[in-house]
C-alpha cells in the first residue's frame, strides 16, 4: 500500500523555524521526483520547492529562496523542507509529492 504522510508542522513565531519530514513507503521511492506544495486559505496550492531523484538538483519558489533548503534522504525514504526565517505568509497546508502520490498535507502557522 502506497503511503507519503508528512509530519513536522506546527505553530511558530515570525522568524522562526521548522522542518517538515516527508515519509514514504510502499513503492520504489529514491527515483521520484519530490516536491512540496502548499496552499493558503483561499488559495489555490502553489509550488514551493522541488528536488530531483539524486538529490542533486533543486528549484524554489522565488518567494522562498534563500529561507527554504528542501533535502531527501534516500535511505530513509523521505523528504525534508527545513524553512527559516519564516513569515506570516507562510502559513498554509503543506502539502508533499512523490511523482504521483500526494500526501494528506501539514499546517503550518506563523504567528506571534
């Protein structure tokens, strides 16, 4: 069975930082393309970051360049987005994909 469930969101303060984890499991995961999406209240999803299936290849939404490093671990089948600096703006559901496969999504709140 085919599972990608992120984890790692939360409440935070502007300035703040958070690492969301993206697990995968029940299919070949380490030649997917990854990225993660998010979407604000409203909305429509948008593209945050995509890495490729080496790792040796990113791209970001201009928005989140230079704050946002997203990483994989292949070993461990899963998908990192470590966010600094974080702004009000960045609150949304994040969500990650795996070629196909979509998650359930996170929250992530940047509030004082």
């Amino acid at each position: 069975q085919v599972q990608v469930v992120e984890s790692g969101g939360g409440l935070v303060q502007p300035g703040g930082s958070l690492r969301l984890s993206c697990a995968a499991s029940g299919f070949a995961y380490s030649g997917y393309i990854a990225s993660w999406y998010r979407q604000a209240p409203g909305k429509e999803r948008a593209l945050v970051a995509t890495i490729s299936g080496s790792g040796g290849t990113t791209n970001y939404a201009d928005s989140v360049k230079g704050r946002f490093t997203i990483s994989r671990d292949n070993a461990r089948n899963t998908v990192y987005l470590q966010m600094n600096s974080l702004k009000p703006e960045d609150t949304a559901v994040y969500f990650c994909k795996l070629g196909a496969y979509w998650g359930q999504g996170t929250q992530v709140t940047v509030s004082s």
